[in-house]
C-alpha cells in the first residue's frame, strides 16, 4: 500500500477530509512555539474579541511552510527534531492547498493542547482525565498527519503529563481541606442542635434557629457520604427531641390554659353577683380578694381571656362607681353635718361653766351631747379637731364634778366625825382618871386621845383640800 492510499487526508474523490477532533476555540495567547502568520484569518478579529476572557483560547494560525512541504506529486512532509517524515498525499488541488490543509490541521491540534493547558492551569477539570487526554494525544503525535512545530506541542504535552500529577495532589489536599472544614462546619451545627434539643426552652427562638441551622446545613457540600448520615441522623435526632419538648410544653399550656379559662369564668360570675352589692366596705375587701385570685389563676386562652378580663373588670368598674357616687353623696351630708356641730360648739361651748354653776353646766352639757348624736356623722379628716373639743368641755365638767363630790363625800365627812368623837372619849376618861387620883391612867388616856385628834385633823384637811 502507498503513502497516497493510505492518507487519511482525502476522499475517495480527492477532496481534503477534516481531522476527527474538537474544533479551535478561543485562547487567551499565542500557544508557546508557535508564531502566527503575517496574514491572519478573516475570523481572527472576531476570536479576539473574547481575549479578556480569563479561559479563553484564540485560534492557532501557522506558517507550514517553515515546518514542512507539499511536493508536486502531493505527497506531503513534516520536519521534526528527528528530520522529515512523510505524513500523507494530498490530491484535491494543488501544493499551496495540500500545506494549507495540513497547516490547518496541525492548528486544530494545537488548539487541543492549549485546551488541556487551560484546562489543568485553571483547575476546572479533572487533573487525571487533563492526563489522560495528554497521553493519548502523545502517543498520536509520531503518526499525525500535521505540519507544524510538532515537537513543540510534544514538550507541551509532556509538561500537561508531569504537571498533572501535581494538580491531582493539590486538587486532594485542596478537596480533603474542604471536606474537613465542611465536615468540622457540620459537626458544629449538629452539636448546637442536640443543645437546643436537650436543654432550650425559649420555644420560638430556638426553633427559629434549629431552621436555621437547616438552611445552612443545605449549603454545605463535600463531606464524606457516611460521615454525612450521621451527622445528619444527629441534627434530625435533635430536632425531633426539641419537637417533642415542645409539644408537650404547649399540651401543658393548652391544659392549664384551659383550667385557668374555667376558674375565671367562676371569677366573672362571682364579681357581677357582687356589682350591684351596697355593701361597700365588705364588698370591696371582696372584690380585692377576687382579684388576687384572678392574678393566680393564670393565662387563659388570648382570645377567652381578653373577653373574661373585660367582664371581670366591668363588673367592678359598676361596683366601684356606685360606691363613688355614695360616698360622694355621703360626703357631702358629713361635710353639713360638721357644719352643724361646729354650731353646736358655738352655740353651748361658752355658756358651760361648771365653776359658776355646776348643775346648769351638767344639763347644757347633756343639751349639747344630745344635739351632737343627732348631728349624725362627719368626714373622717374633720372628726379628731370636732370630738376633741366636744371632749374638752365634758372633762371640765367631770373634773368640777369630782372635785364637789370628794368636798361632800359622806363617807369621808363620817370618818372625821367619828375621829373627833373617839378624842373626846378619851379625853373624858382622862379627866375621870385625874378625879380618882390614877395618874397614869389620865396620861395614858390623854396620849390615844391626841393620837385621834390627829387623825381627826387629817380626814377634816383631805376634806377641805377636795
């Protein structure tokens, strides 16, 4: 078989076969070794607009005349380190066309290289498949039907081989870097979790957080699957142990909500039985107990306990307000009858004088008691001044009283009497004695005689002192 038939370049009928492969991209640079032509494509302006654009690959454009010929029979040539090689037979035009195609062709495999350079630069893609890719691309360079810098692409391709193992270990470290930090991230949020579940009863808050937690929990990629489980069965666990707690608390609440609902509906029954009560003083201690209860019966239901609230608070607001309006009324008449007792004072105060004239003291005074109990009640501030002076004259009159009493008391006045009767006794048996010449009886007489004289004396001063 000849070069000619076995080219892979042509047809059947002569014309260029393109080369199986992806096609050029855009580059950011020129690929290394390889200078563009003086006269670039008609498409090269509108690849470089793409230039600033950090992955981007701008098309290789080749001289193939510097790196091999067309011969005019076209078989085709390619100059490499090693020296020439046939690398195919060109029949669909002429020499020019054949180095062309071939040049084209060699571009579309540079272009390739270029993509596995970016590609293993960037770290966008799989260090081991970029490898890969360069070997297989290698091993077809010795055979490529190209003409071009064929041994430049081979160094570069070698490079993407040795500097792939490279990336690879990096792209480890970097993902075993991340899988930790993501797997550290987890734990940490699985251990607040179990917290919160154990422990935390600020229901709303805690709750707000655990979704939270869930939230960021979704964003966090990279740890390893059965880790993973794990410390999500941890999470999920948890937040079921605070659903629980929760629940049970509300259940709790509802429960006592409930009862407290009950006892206040008793409260409200009791305080408007009482709301049109007149017995202000009780009913008010009354309505002060009631309320103290109401205070410990707890929470009832929002929307209950608003309604009972309202009724509770209605039925002594109607309570209250009568006895305002009562006492209003009351305090006006005790103000009229204060009035009425200073009058009193005026009228009756003066003319009692138990010193000039005891018993018309005694009876005005009487007058006056009399007139000042029909006088009825006074404001509470008003009753120490008028009592006091009401009290005033009767101590006057009792003190006179008791001082004329102790003067004319019989019993006092009798004692005397008879202290002064008991002297005379004795001092007629002194004089009996002298008669019958018995001295010593005289003296002794003489002596019990004075004895009661002086305490005849003593009744008689307390007499006069009164």
């Amino acid at each position: 078989m000849t070069d000619r038939e076995s080219s892979s370049d042509t047809d059947t009928t002569g014309t260029a076969a393109p080369r199986p492969g992806p096609r050029p991209g855009p580059r950011p640079g020129p690929v290394p070794g390889h200078r563009p032509s003086a006269a670039p494509s008609a498409a090269a302006p509108a690849e470089a607009a793409h230039d600033s654009h950090p992955h981007a690959i701008v098309p290789v454009v080749t001289d193939p005349s510097e790196w091999g010929r067309v011969d005019d029979d076209g078989t085709a040539w390619v100059r490499t380190a090693d020296g020439e090689r046939v690398i195919g037979s060109w029949q669909a035009g002429d020499a020019a066309e054949g180095l062309a195609h071939f040049g084209r062709r060699y571009d579309d495999l540079a272009t390739e290289v270029a993509l596995l350079e970016a590609r293993l630069n960037s770290g966008a893609g799989d260090a081991k498949k970029t490898k890969a890719a360069a070997v297989a691309l290698a091993e077809t360079l010795p055979t490529a039907a190209v003409i071009g810098d064929v041994d430049s692409l081979a160094a570069r391709l070698r490079a993407v081989i040795d500097h792939s193992d490279e990336v690879a270990a990096e792209h480890r470290r970097t993902r075993d870097a991340q899988r930790s930090e993501a797997t550290a991230r987890k734990e940490a949020l699985a251990a607040e979790a179990e917290q919160i579940g154990a422990e935390s009863t600020q229901w709303k808050a805690a709750g707000d957080r655990l979704r939270a937690i869930l939230d960021e929990w979704k964003t966090i990629r990279g740890v390893d699957r059965k880790v993973d489980d794990a410390l999500w069965k941890r999470y999920s666990k948890a937040r079921e142990a605070f659903n629980r707690r929760r629940g049970a608390h509300f259940a709790d609440l509802d429960r006592e909500r409930g009862a407290a609902k009950v006892r206040k509906e008793e409260l409200v029954a009791r305080a408007e039985a009482l709301s049109s009560s007149t017995d202000w003083v009780e009913t008010a201690h009354v309505f002060r107990d009631l309320l103290t209860e109401w205070k410990a019966a707890g929470r009832a239901p929002r929307d209950a306990d608003d309604v009972l609230w309202q009724k509770f608070k209605g039925a002594q607001d109607v309570f209250f307000a009568a006895r305002n309006a009562a006492q209003s009324e009351q305090n006006a008449e005790f103000e009229e009858n204060a009035r009425a007792k200073e009058q009193l004072l005026e009228q009756y105060g003066p003319s009692i004088d138990p010193a000039a004239d005891l018993e018309g003291a005694r009876a005005t005074l009487r007058t006056l008691q009399d007139k000042w109990d029909a006088a009825g009640k006074v404001p509470r501030e008003r009753m120490g001044d008028l009592e006091g002076k009401l009290r005033a004259i009767e101590k006057r009159v009792r003190d006179a009283a008791d001082s004329e009493w102790r003067r004319t008391d019989p019993e006092a006045m009798a004692r005397a009497a008879q202290f002064r009767e008991r002297v005379e006794q004795f001092e007629d048996q002194a004089r009996k004695a002298d008669a019958a010449g018995k001295a010593k009886d005289a003296e002794k007489y003489r002596a019990q005689a004075q004895q009661w004289r002086e305490w005849a004396d003593a009744a008689q001063g307390a007499l006069e002192e009164r």
